[in-house]
C-alpha cells in the first residue's frame, strides 16, 4: 500500500477504533459513502544552520517537485498512493538529484487522535548561496552526500470534539454543517536526524561560524507540549479551516563536528498548523490543505538549527455507493 523511493511515496490514514455520540447539528458523516479522489501534494522542507550572534545562516533544501495520484475513502479506511516521477528535468539539472521517503499515518481513537510522520531526505542544494555571493555555473551548490531524516508521533486532543471533528475538517470523511472551533492540545514525541560525509558548512564559509557549526552528524531527541485553536468557517457549502498550536520543546542529543562531540540539552519554541479551503457537498468534495511545522534547536549559545516541515495538497473527490465487495472487505 506504501511506495517508497526517489519517485514514489504513500499514505495511508485513519483506522478508528470507536466512534462517538457527536451533534448531528454541526456534524454529518459520510462514511457509508465511497470516496475517490484525485490528489496533488506538494512536500515543503528545509534545514537552517544560524550563527546566532551575526545573524548569518546557510539553508539546505532538497529537490521536492509537486507530485499526483489517487485515493479513497471508506468507513474506517483511506489511503493515498502518490507518484512523483519528477519530470521538471530543469530543475534536477537546477538544485540536483533528492532521494526521498514519505510515510504519514492517522489512528483515530474514539474522540483523539494519533498521527504518525516519517521522511528521509538524500541529497540537498544550499538554497541561499547568494547571501555569500558564492558563484556556480548551471546548478546550485549541491551536497548528495547530506541526509536527513524526520519521525514524529503525535496525540491530539480536541476539547469540543462533539461540536467540532478535526478528522471532518482534514480527512473530509463528513461535512461541518455550522461553524464551530476547538481547543487542542497536542503531545509529540519528534526525533531528528543529520549525517554528512563532511562537514556542512562549505570551506568558504567556516569564518562566519565556529568551529562547532562543521557538524558532520547529529541525532536529537524532542519531547514537545502544545496548546492552540482550530476553527472552521461555514458557508453554504463551502468551509475555511484556521489553526494555530504553539507550544514547547526539550530537545536533548549529540552532535559531532570538526570540533569534537557534544551534547546540547535546551528548551525550545515550536509551532504547528493545519489548515484547509474548499467546497464539500454530499456527493463532490475539492479544495487545498496546507500543514506547517516549525522547529528550532539551540546547539550552543552562538549556533542554532531550525527545520520547516509542511506540505500544500490539492484534491477533487467524488463520493458514490460502494460496491458490495467493499462491504464485505471493509467491514465497520
């Protein structure tokens, strides 16, 4: 169900355990109703490397192009499988060659839910060279031997959840009838990490940072609490759905460098989003989603790392009776 690789990634999202009594007033399910959608996501992601007394910082991004594909719902069940043949042949010549692995997953339990992310990314171009007036010919500054990789387990808790179902407002299973909003408060477990076959920051550059920026390795560990607020604007049948959740972080790891090892262990802000824009009706459902994620590190009192994760996605969904043999494989 999943496709891994440089070309091609899945998803595969809600298996609910219970369901809840939730106000038929402002909610309606559409969960007996069969699903198929065309998608479009786009993946966003960098990492920041921050001298932070000069302000000087070097990006690394890789190369994510806008990828498609197709899903489904039903009942307790939907999954996306999404290709990515990369076909803008300019821009691989442009910002280099990225391989990539994407796995993103919903458990919902009764009122909460539980989300899971995990992505690697290979081979990565220094977005910002021209803040040092580096020169290069056709393609960026380009480092295939850097890797990072992301995991992240999240528990969300919605107080309003008989008014207000966070899986409606993103999953799109049913449809918000009347506006309505929630407070949530969001528990992760996130880890975090970075290898290079040298040292990340380019041999011009070492000047601008000490001798503790030249990290060639680094794994973090993040234990992070947020509170914030979503809420979902109705009209007719068309929604808008606005969230914000900060929160905090304590991030403990290691880190190698040209320098030596060392061990940071600091307190950090973070910041999350998901939001969505679209028109939903019993039978056609189309719009965008956009979710952000933004983490910083302090590594020691000069150098920080911060990293950007999100993803914009567009669909166009139809719902329809399913056929029999669905009943029967996907059982409620």
């Amino acid at each position: 169900m999943v496709f891994m690789g440089t070309y091609s990634y899945g998803q595969v999202t809600d298996l609910p355990l219970e369901t809840y009594a939730y106000d038929t007033n402002y909610i309606v399910n559409y969960g007996n109703l069969l699903a198929v959608r065309v998608v479009a996501p786009r993946r966003l992601y960098d990492f920041r490397l921050k001298n932070r007394q000069t302000g000087d910082l070097i990006k690394y991004r890789p190369n994510l192009q806008t990828a498609f594909g197709l899903g489904f719902t039903y009942r307790w069940l939907a999954l996306d499988v999404v290709f990515n043949p990369k076909w803008n042949k300019k821009k691989t010549a442009k910002y280099g060659e990225t391989r990539e692995f994407n796995l993103k997953g919903t458990l919902y339990l009764k009122k909460y839910m539980l989300d899971v992310l995990l992505s690697s990314y290979k081979g990565m171009h220094m977005a910002n060279a021209r803040d040092f007036n580096l020169l290069w010919d056709s393609q960026y500054p380009y480092r295939p031997d850097i890797r990072s990789s992301n995991f992240a387990l999240s528990f969300t808790i919605p107080s309003n959840y008989k008014k207000y179902s966070p899986k409606t407002t993103i999953q799109l299973d049913g449809k918000m009838k009347k506006s309505a909003g929630s407070v949530m408060y969001i528990s992760t477990l996130y880890a975090y990490s970075l290898k290079a076959d040298s040292t990340i920051v380019p041999a011009g550059l070492a000047a601008s940072f000490s001798p503790y920026a030249a990290i060639t390795k680094m794994n973090m560990l993040h234990l992070q609490q947020s509170v914030g607020y979503a809420y979902t604007f109705i009209h007719q049948n068309f929604f808008l759905t606005l969230s914000a959740f900060p929160g905090v972080s304590l991030a403990m790891g290691t880190v190698r460098s040209d320098a030596g090892k060392y061990n940071p262990v600091n307190l950090n802000f973070i910041l999350s989003s998901k939001n969505s824009l679209g028109y939903n009706t019993r039978r056609w459902y189309a719009g965008m989603y956009f979710i952000y994620r933004y983490q910083n590190d302090k590594l020691t009192d000069d150098l920080a790392l911060n990293y950007n994760l999100g993803e914009w996605r567009l669909f166009i969904a139809y719902r329809l009776h399913a056929p029999y043999i669905l009943h029967a494989v996907i059982p409620k």
